[in-house]
C-alpha cells in the first residue's frame, strides 16, 4: 500500500490561493477514481476537485473556510501500489493526521447563551443514521442519563467532538425553545454566530470592494409597463406551449440592447488600476441569482444576438445552473453590465451595488397598480421603477438618465423594441 498525496490545482486565471468550501468526503471513507472529493471557491465560481485514483481517504489538509494556496497539500489518499509520494518534497506542509476526525461540509452556526457559563453548542445538527458522532465514553454517559441524542447534538471540541459543555448548551437550547413557546414574551438572550465562508465571503468581498473603488450614483425611473405586459401575456398565450413562457426580463434586456446603441459608454468595464475603459460591442448580461450559497451572477453572452425566446431561454438555463451550484467558470464571467431584480419583492426602490469592473446594473423593481392621469382621465395603469446605479467615474449623470429614458420608452411602446 502507498499514499496518494493530491495537491490544490492551478485553477488558472492566475489564481494564487483558493478557499475551501466543502468538504465531500471524511477520513476513513472509499473513493473512486472521478468522485468529487471538496468544492474550492475562487472568486468567480465553486470549482470540484475530483479525485484522480481509488483508495481511503487517510487525512485532509484543511478546514472549509480555510484559505490555502495552490500547491499545498489538500488531501491524501491510501492506494495500491507506491502512491505518488516520492514526488511530494520532504519539507512539503506536513499532512494532518487526526484520529477519523470528522469535518462537516457546511459550519452550522454557533448559538451562544450570553449569561451561562458554559460553552455553547450550536442548534440540533440532524446527522445521518449510521454517522457515530465523535464524544468521549463519559460524554456519551451524560448524554445517555439526560437522554440526548448526541446525533443532533453539534460538537465545538477538536475535529467537531462533542463535549459535556455542548449537552448542557443543547439542553439550555431546548429549555429556552420550550419556555418561548410557552410564552412568546419572554425574554431571550441567546446570541447566533454564523461563520462566513465560502460564497458568503466572496460576496462580501465583493461588494465591499465595489463600494470602496466607485463612485456610485443611483437614478430611479417610473415605467408604465401596462402595454408592455400585455404583449407578454398574449405571446404567451399565442407560443407559450412552443416557445416557452415570458417573464419581464427577456423584455427588459431587449430594451437594454437597443438602448446600448446610442450609448456605448454604458456598455463597459473600467480597468481602475491601468486607467483604462473598454467599450464591448457584444452586449452579455449578467442576470443577478439567489442561490442557497449567495447571490451569484451568469452571463448571458451576445444577448445582442439572441431573439426574446432565445435570451429568456437562455435566462431561464443559467438561473437553473446557478442554484444548483452547477454554473460553471464561464458562466459566472465576463458580463459588461447587469440586470438585477427581486421579483415580487422588488419594493419601490433600490440601490443596486455595481459588479465590478462593469459600469452600470440595471435593478427592477416590483409592478403595482396605481391611478394615474392620463389625458386628465383617471385610470389604473401597471406601474414599475427601474432603480439603476452607475460609476461616476466613468458615467455622467445626463448619460445615465437619457439611457434609462431610452429604455422607459422602449417598455411603453413595446412594438419599437423589435424595429430596426
């Protein structure tokens, strides 16, 4: 038998270092040749690791959340044969060897009881039926007379064992639960700690970056989306069986497209370091996605070549993707500006954080019915906001509103979207 020392690759694009998000294996387990073995986040996308042989897994070289560079050792495996560890440098990060210790694939979070003295535990962590929880003889005892389940029980000692501290943390949970529930008014001090890792970090990198390098400015436009969704509904009616069915967006980034003609400016990124805007000619537009794991944002790539059923086909694919963490690098790359929405829940206005380099997003807000005043007659109409921010750095104020104007009256005469 041997070991097969597997390193963090070269995911490219220059990356140097890569997070570890999530762990798909333990110590102690089977592998075969292709199996995912953890997923690494760079700061575009989750990248698998796949494993490259057969054989038990016999330590990992880190924790998710953990930092590590490109090259260091990530996890090592035993093998028939002589392994590859002769090819590993003697003065290589040392492999760490831990007794079947067990790291959970996604950190739970940490509830702290403000006035106990003892160590808290997080809340009831639902592990799998043949999975035995890592806990001393005299832990499991206590557990036992207290009658605890130490499976739902989240340890907080080495390697996620459980100590007596977390029993008497979960049964000080389960009173505060009960004595809530008995009655709603009572007072509450516990406190949850949730680490953030993974694509919860890169997002907040993210958009501390964003804030911190622009110059945002926000414009707000009332649209009358009326005749607009009336077209939608009829189109659906008319192809939904064929096509597909329409939502707003398609409709919204055909008026981006043909607003960007006559405003090239907008369609860009700005290299801040080098000092230098590039102008696209091809429009590819990332469509803001709520994940389990973060707002992520694909591209659809030459909207500007795509009919309304093609762009939202193709909105609706990379949505999928996206939550289900099955969105590639590329995928998750190289958009020149961004639509954002929350749908229902796009309140009345907002103030979209720019996706670096870009130099614009366009956010959409929810549609209401109002009274308007029309030729000094009162009718109800389907109102929308488009709330959309810039860089000033690089958009002028009268550029950004004469853009989204464009667009306003793309939406309330819709048949223009499709002139040429």
């Amino acid at each position: 038998m041997g070991t097969h020392v597997i390193k963090m690759p070269d995911i490219g694009e220059g990356i140097a270092e890569v997070e570890l998000s999530v762990w798909h294996v333990k110590v102690g387990d089977m592998v075969v040749e292709d199996q995912v073995l953890a997923d690494v986040m760079t700061d575009k996308a989750m990248v698998d690791i796949p494993s490259p042989v057969h054989g038990r897994v016999i330590s990992l070289g880190g924790e998710p959340g953990e930092v590590m560079a490109v090259g260091s050792i990530l996890i090592s495996i035993e093998v028939e044969g002589a392994g590859n560890t002769k090819d590993v440098p003697v003065a290589a990060e040392p492999v760490k060897a831990a007794p079947a210790p067990v790291i959970e694939a996604k950190p739970a979070p940490v509830v702290v009881e403000t006035k106990a003295p003892a160590k808290p535990a997080a809340a009831p962590v639902a592990r799998d039926a043949g999975e035995r929880p890592l806990a001393s003889p005299a832990v499991r005892k206590h557990a036992l007379d207290a009658g605890i389940q130490l499976r739902l029980v989240q340890g907080t000692g080495p390697a996620g064992r459980i100590l007596h501290e977390d029993l008497d943390a979960y049964l000080q949970q389960g009173t505060a639960k009960a004595s809530t529930a008995a009655n709603p008014y009572a007072e509450r001090n516990d406190e949850t700690q949730i680490p953030v890792i993974g694509m919860r970090r890169k997002i907040a990198q993210r958009m501390q970056e964003a804030t911190r390098r622009a110059a945002h400015f926000s414009y707000v436009e009332e649209i009358d989306v009326t005749a607009l969704d009336e077209l939608r509904v009829h189109l659906n009616e008319k192809h939904g069986a064929t096509r597909g069915k329409l939502t707003l967006l398609p409709f919204i980034v055909r008026a981006m497209v043909v607003a960007l003609r006559d405003f090239p400016q907008i369609n860009a990124r700005y290299d801040d370091e080098a000092q230098v805007i590039t102008r696209l000619g091809a429009v590819h537009v990332g469509v803001a996605t709520q994940s389990d794991v973060g707002l992520m944002v694909p591209v659809v790539r030459h909207a500007e070549a795509r009919s309304l059923w093609g762009n939202a086909a193709e909105i609706a694919r990379l949505a999928t993707a996206a939550r289900n963490g099955k969105a590639s690098r590329d995928e998750l790359s190289g958009s020149s500006i961004t639509l954002t929405s929350l749908g229902a829940l796009g309140g009345i206005v907002s103030t979209p954080v720019l996706n670096l380099p870009e130099v614009a997003i366009v956010g959409v807000n929810r549609i209401v019915e109002r009274p308007m005043v029309i030729k000094g007659q009162i009718v109800v109409r389907k109102m929308m906001n488009l709330s959309s921010s810039f860089d000033h750095r690089v958009v002028d104020g009268m550029d950004a509103a004469q853009f989204i104007q464009a667009i306003r009256g793309l939406l309330e005469q819709p048949a223009s979207l499709f002139l040429e």
